[in-house]
C-alpha cells in the first residue's frame, strides 16, 4: 500500500500529463513514442472503448479531455458497425476535436465468415490498423486469409477463467502460432492474472505476438477475482512496465475498467494518475 501511495504522489494528484513525440515504429504498427523528462517511454495509454460503455461519444470525449487522455479504441456502441462514411467522418471530427485519435477496434466478436468480413472492412473504414477481435477456433483460417488481404494487426483479446474461448495467452497463441505473423495477442492484464498465469511472464515469452495490451487489475488471482482500478489488486504493475521498457514495446496499453456509470470517472482518473506514476517512478 505505500508503494501504490508513493506511486500515486508521483503521479501529480493523478493526472500528469506526458507529452507526445511520434516517431516511426519497428516493430510494431503505430507512431508513438512518449518522452518524459528526456526518457524514452516508448508505449502509450490509451483507453479501451468498453470503460466508457454506459455513456455516448461526446460525453466519453468530455471525460478524456479532463483525464488528458489522447488515444481510444474504438467500440461499435460509440461507431456502429454498419456505420456510414458520413458517419465514420462525423465521428473522427469530433475525437480530434478533442485531440483524440483512434488506436484500433474491439473487442469484436466472430462467428462467422460473414461476421469477419464486417470487422475487417469496418477496420479498414475506420482508418486504423488494428482489430481486436474474438473470433471462433473453426475461424482462424479465415481471419488468417482475411489479415493478408487487409494487412491488419489482429490481435486476440484472452478471457480468463470465465470464458472457454481463449481464457489465457497460451491458448490464444497455441491457435495461431502457425498463422499470418500479425495475428497475435490482446495481452489482457487482469484475465491472465486470474487464469493463474503470470502476465509479466506471458509478455515475456509472446512478446513478438503481443500487439495490444489491456492494463487492468483484479482482486485476487482466481476466477473470484474482480477487475478494480490499477493499482487496487495483486497485478505486479510496475514489474509489468518496466517489462514493456525493457522488452521496448510500442504498441498501445489501454486502460480497461469495469466501474459503473456513477464511478466511472473517479475510477478512470485514478487508474490514469497511478500507470503514469508508476510509469514516472520505474
């Protein structure tokens, strides 16, 4: 507990900001490198599109204006996915209007071909390059056609013990080591946790197919455990940034939460101030 204090002083009362410097990335498929104080962060925080589930695009938009928050992955409750291109438009105008850029989309779940082909040309009408999805194991064959006409990064969103389809990295990457290369790993923090896997350890030894990564926590490592705000649970944060560092990871860490609509804001903010502390004192 008095390290997540000293990690949240750190923090600067919870929302310091870090300002961008994009460069271009090697290894992975975004432009992105943040600096601090002449330190090469290399990853940037994003926020998953699910955390603001019970609230339109313009009030999320609000709400990551405050948090000084700059990137989201795209859910289809903000941008359906049978979404025009005056709507697509509409929407990328307002998420720069309020100095936000799209980071990717999903989780979106397939079932079938069909299902596929929707997400994939979604992506592509969406403007980014990467799809988070959950697609059924008879799929993959299909999702591996799908990347190479798309030439998107597909990245496999893991469950924990809740859910049969993928509740962990190694199931995930077992289904798709022989597959197009850019079809990996959602790296989720707090699932893996509560699979009883280590996520440090699974970063470790996917890294070349971690492409997203979800930051959250949990209450215990088990299937009892509760997602809650960083820093709250029994994830080994700061051995999971310094990690990313050491492994220098550029792709995208988005901040997924849980909390309802009345704490949904305190729970963002407080999760933003403690990955930057933490991101400050590491």
């Amino acid at each position: 507990m008095n390290q997540r204090r000293e990690f949240m002083k750190k923090a600067g009362a919870g929302l310091l900001a870090l300002s961008a410097s994009p460069v271009v990335c090697d290894h992975k498929l975004y432009s992105n490198t943040l600096t601090k104080a002449g330190q090469n962060v290399l990853f940037n925080i994003s926020f998953a599109g699910y955390t603001f589930r019970d609230y339109d695009l313009d009030t999320t938009l609000e709400m990551m204006q405050k948090l000084d928050a700059h990137y989201l992955c795209i859910k289809d409750f903000h941008l359906p996915l049978n979404s025009t291109a005056d709507e697509m438009a509409a929407f990328h105008a307002k998420l720069a209007a309020k100095n936000v850029t799209a980071c990717g989309v999903g989780p979106i779940y397939m079932k079938t071909e069909a299902e596929a082909d929707q997400a994939f040309e979604y992506t592509r009408r969406a403007g980014v390059k990467l799809l988070v999805g959950v697609p059924n194991y008879e799929l993959l064959p299909y999702i591996d056609k799908k990347v190479r006409e798309y030439g998107v990064y597909y990245a496999i969103h893991i469950h924990g013990p809740d859910m049969a389809l993928y509740p962990n990295a190694a199931d995930a990457i077992n289904h798709v080591k022989d597959l197009d290369p850019r079809i990996g790993l959602c790296l989720d923090m707090a699932h893996d946790t509560r699979y009883g896997d280590d996520p440090v350890y699974d970063l470790k030894r996917y890294f070349k197919r971690v492409f997203d990564i979800h930051l959250n926590d949990t209450t215990e490592a088990g299937k009892a455990g509760r997602l809650c705000e960083l820093g709250r649970g029994v994830v080994d944060i700061p051995a999971f940034v310094r990690t990313l560092r050491k492994l220098k990871y550029n792709g995208f860490c988005n901040i997924e939460l849980t909390a309802d609509r009345e704490n949904c804001f305190t729970a963002a903010a407080e999760s933003i101030g403690y990955i930057k502390g933490v991101i400050d004192a590491t």
